[in-house]
C-alpha cells in the first residue's frame, strides 16, 4: 500500500515493465540509432520525451484501475525532469560558446 493506494502486484509489474522500456528506448535514441523516416521521427519524440509510462498510467486510470491525480502528478513530474535537462543542455551549450 503506497499512501492509501493498494497496487496489485501485475500492476506494479506492469508499470515498471514500461518504465524501463521508456529508458531502453531513450537510450536508444541518445546513441543515436534510428533513422530518419516518420517512425524514426516519432520514436524519436515518443521516447524523448519518455511517454511510454505516461500512456500506461493513463490507460489504468482509463479502466478506473488508479486515480486522475496520479497521472497529472506524473505528467508534472516528467515534465519538470525534462525542463532541468533542457536547461542543463542550454547552460552547456552556452559554457561551450564562450570557451
């Protein structure tokens, strides 16, 4: 029981099977192996932006299986995780211009 919420175990294995496939895709993507074609593109956007678990949850709380608030606090989660990479990406690229 997390907090009240009671997560059976195929759930909970569920959840950590997407979990890791968003990071084995993102790694993917990061080594830079995949092409150029629209599923190349979209791989590339789906994984980077690491949407795989996002989808899993919300396709739980579409069968009623977790609540709506989960999902938005996941969706807030990731997307602050990716705004300090995109800032840490930027402080680089600025540290590199003025070398």
């Amino acid at each position: 029981m997390i907090s009240g919420l009671k997560i059976p175990f195929l759930l909970l294995v569920f959840l950590t099977a997407s979990a890791y496939m968003d990071e084995v895709g993102n790694d993917i993507i990061d080594r830079k192996e995949i092409n150029s074609r629209f599923v190349g593109v979209f791989l590339k956007y789906f994984f980077g932006k690491r949407w795989l678990l996002k989808v899993a949850v919300l396709y739980l709380v579409l069968l009623g299986l977790f609540p709506m608030y989960l999902l938005v606090a996941l969706i807030f989660f990731d997307e602050s995780y990716l705004l300090v990479e995109e800032y840490g990406k930027a402080r680089l690229k600025q540290k590199k211009q003025k070398e």
